[in-house]
C-alpha cells in the first residue's frame, strides 16, 4: 500500500484552498457561507458554514466525480483493497439500497438472512427483488439470531438457483459474523454474487485479529458505515465493489436516489476519516479492542449480566465474532434489555447503542476512554442492587421465522386496509414494524401476521422499546392487504 498517497486528503485539501481564495457567492447554498443565516452561523461555527458549498469545478461532482473526489474514491479503493469506491451522503441505508439496485431488478430473487436491516427490505420494495430467506440460527440463552449456516446458505442457492445474490451481515449488530469466505466460494461457484452489509465492519479493514472483511473473503460488493466504527460524520458511507462490478453500472444506480447536492462536510469526513484509519486504525482499533475486553471482564465480574464474546464461536452459524462489540445479556438480573438501556440514561447519563427484549449493545470506538468504560461498569453494578428482580416472565426470543405471502414491493403497494392491532392476526402485513435500533424488521410488508408476532410487538411497547414503520405511529393497528 502506498503510505505515501493515503497521507493525502484531497477533498478536505480542495476545500482547504477554495477557502482561502475567498470566492464571492452566486450560488447556492442561500445561506452563502453563513452570513445569510448567523442563528446557524453560531451553532456551527465559521469555518463549518464556510466549507458548506456547492459542488463546483474546483471541488469537483458526486454525481460524476472527475478530480479531487475521484481521487478521494480511489484512495478508499485503495484502503479498503476494493476495486472501487463510490463515497455515499445518504448513510449507508443508500449504500445497501445501491448495491441490491445494482444485482437484482423486479422479480428477481435475493438470498439473504431475515434479520437484515429496514434498508435492505426497502430495497426490494423499491426494485421489486423477490426475498429468499436463511432462517439463521438462534442462541436459545440469548435469544439471538446467529450468522447463516453455510449448509443453510447451500440449501437455498440448490433451491433457487435462478436466485442473483446472496447477501450477508458481516457482522450483526450484536457482533456475530457467518464464515463469508466459504459463502462467497459457494455464491461464486453458481453464478451468484455475494453482497455484505458492512454497516458494523469499517473496522475489520485496518484492526488484527478481527474477522474477515468482505472485501478481503472476495465478496462483490460491500457497503460499510463510516460514520460508525470509521470516525466519519453521521450519514457518510462508502460502497465497495470488487472487480466483477462495473463501476459505470453501479455510480448509475447510486445516481437514482442519491442527492445531486452532497455535503462537502459529509465528503470531506469521509476523505480525513478514511487517512486516520489507513495511517493508524491498527493502532486504534488494538485500543477498542482492549478496552472492550476489559469492560466484558468487569461486566462478567458483576454477576446476572453475560458479556459475551468469541467463546460463542461455533464454526458454522458463529463463525468468528467481532470483540469490539460490548454486547450483554441483561435477562438474569430480571431485567429486559431496553429496561437496562432506559435506565442507564435516566438514572445515569449514559446513553449507550440500544436495548432490545435480552441485550444491550455499548458500542465502543476510537473515541472512547477508560474513565467512560469504569462509569459505564458501576451503573451496572448500580443496576443490579437497585433494580434487578426476578426473571419471571421475561421474553427472549429476538427472532420469529417469517411466513412470505407476496413480494415485498408488491405488498406495499397493494390495496390495503387499516385494522385495529389484535384483529390483524392471519391477515398479510403491507407495511414494516421495527424497534429502531436495531432497525431489523419483526414485520416486513408481504408477511403473514401471526399471534407470536403480535404478543412480541405489545411485549415490546410495554418494556418502552422504540417502535418504528407503520403509518399508524401508536402501532395500535396495522396495514393489511385488502382480501378478495
């Protein structure tokens, strides 16, 4: 790797002279430079309104970049060994929703694990792609879904073959990845690409010993949250892509939702974040590392609460897991995981990843200190003595196999009624029902509605997780397809 070209930075660089050169603005943005807007000015500070400019010759165009941003994208290409690199303004729900635009259109069937994010379910609604799904395997303790088992994966392909894709979560929120390299082989050896949704994985590209990256087990594409391990600004993302895509192709896709107007603040943190990682993610992420590992031995020391970690490693369904990933099971101490999350941040003032029926997720990175991960390791003790009770009744099950009825664009679309949440049961959903975060849909349009998912979803209003998707905001009825 050229240490020497990953030094430079040339958004932040073009930006940097564009600044000095004082140019007089008839342009947009309408705020031209702040001084239209000084509410704003103030929040932000000078020198962030300043760089918030129009895309221009001298700064050159998302849209189809030809200079300093081509640069940037090759440089990334470059750090991350993609054969290329599209940087995206939308978050990576744009990332994920242009990688599944580029391999499959309507009526053509994906091969995914059902506890993807809400943006690759969105994907389909969009292009009309057909889901196949990998039910994955669940740890019955933590009631979690697990990565893919590659005999599963193999079933699928062997029963669609006709199917584009295979797509993968490398890893799950909770840190779990499936073994990409041998999915990636199998997908390859049928004429299928593989696709990984990277959103918690910019660090397996720069730390040692951590799980394969997509790009390194040969996947076609990849789309990795900056903003998250990365360092970037919240809402920039890259799309990586090896050298079966053609890079015209996919920037055409990216060009159909993507805005014509990208940040320069957003771009120009992917350009310094991606030269921190490249120059010295290894050491940092050799941090977070043993800071996570750390906090899992305090956590675990508590009692009631279970860090886990690789010794969940199972060779298939857990292939590898990702350290960083400060995950607990909170069930023992009596206490759902969204209970634990609402509680650290009332009581505490720390506000960590999310909480969901079993676990909570901290969500440790570059930025964090030792001092941060010590309070974080007290409240939880604090937790424990002043709240914990007994575990009667409690939930665990995160995961519900999904009866598909109709294609997700289909039933979005579809006449549809709106009926009170209980007398749903049977019925076709068309619309989604989520706890945000994780954002992994309970209900996706076109799935049959069942008893067991409408006791989850009032099990999870009444423990206070965020519920997310439908039209009606209470969730207290639903959208279902109208019946002949």
């Amino acid at each position: 790797m050229s240490m020497l070209s990953q030094e430079r930075a040339p958004i932040y660089e073009a930006l940097e002279q564009f600044r000095r050169m004082r140019v007089v603005p008839f342009d947009v943005p309408g705020h031209k430079r702040g001084r239209g807007n000084p509410e704003l000015t103030e929040l932000l500070g000078e020198r962030c309104v300043t760089m918030d400019v129009n895309s221009m010759k001298p700064l050159d165009n998302l849209c189809h970049p030809v200079s300093v941003i081509r640069d940037a994208e090759e440089l990334a290409a470059e750090a991350f060994h993609a054969a290329h690199a599209f940087l995206m303004v939308g978050g990576t729900t744009s990332a994920v929703q242009s990688m599944i635009l580029s391999v499959a259109k309507r009526g053509e069937k994906l091969i995914l694990p059902r506890n993807v994010h809400r943006s690759v379910m969105g994907a389909m609604v969009l292009c009309g792609a057909i889901p196949v799904y990998v039910n994955p395997e669940c740890d019955e303790r933590l009631g979690i879904p697990l990565g893919m088992s590659v005999s599963a994966v193999e079933k699928a392909i062997r029963e669609n073959p006709d199917a584009k894709a295979v797509l993968v979560n490398n890893p799950t929120y909770y840190g779990i990845c499936s073994d990409l390299r041998s999915i990636v082989k199998l997908a390859h050896a049928h004429g299928m690409y593989c696709l990984a949704d990277e959103a918690h994985g910019t660090h397996f590209y720069f730390g040692e010993n951590m799980p394969v990256s997509a790009m390194a087990a040969g996947a076609d594409m990849a789309a990795v949250s900056m903003h998250k391990s990365g360092g970037s600004l919240t809402q920039s993302s890259l799309l990586l892509a090896g050298p079966a895509m053609q890079e015209g192709h996919v920037r055409q896709i990216i060009n159909l939702t993507q805005t014509t107007s990208a940040s320069y603040l957003l771009l120009s943190s992917l350009d310094i974040s991606r030269r921190n990682l490249a120059l010295r993610g290894r050491e940092d992420f050799r941090r977070v590392m043993r800071l996570a590992e750390y906090a899992r031995s305090e956590i675990n020391g508590i009692g009631g609460y279970y860090a886990y970690s690789r010794e969940l490693c199972n060779g298939d369904s857990v292939f590898d897991f990702d350290v960083t990933k400060l995950s607990v099971n909170t069930l023992d101490i009596g206490l759902a995981g969204i209970e634990v999350y609402d509680l650290l941040r009332d009581e505490y003032n720390i506000q960590i990843e999310f909480g969901d029926l079993g676990n909570i997720l901290a969500y440790l990175s570059v930025g964090d200190r030792l001092q941060d991960v010590e309070r974080l390791v007290s409240a939880l003790s604090e937790v424990r003595r002043r709240f914990s009770r007994s575990k009667a009744g409690l939930m665990a099950q995160e995961y519900i196999d999904p009866q598909v009825v109709v294609s997700p664009q289909d039933a979005f679309y579809a006449a549809n009624e709106s009926l009170p949440l209980r007398e749903t049961e049977g019925r076709v959903c068309s619309e989604f029902v989520m706890c945000y975060p994780p954002g992994i849909p309970i209900l996706a349009p076109g799935e049959r509605i069942t008893s067991e998912i409408l006791d989850y979803i009032e099990y999870a209003k009444e423990k206070g997780c965020s519920m997310t998707g439908p039209e009606n905001p209470e969730i207290e009825r639903l959208n279902v397809l109208k019946e002949e």
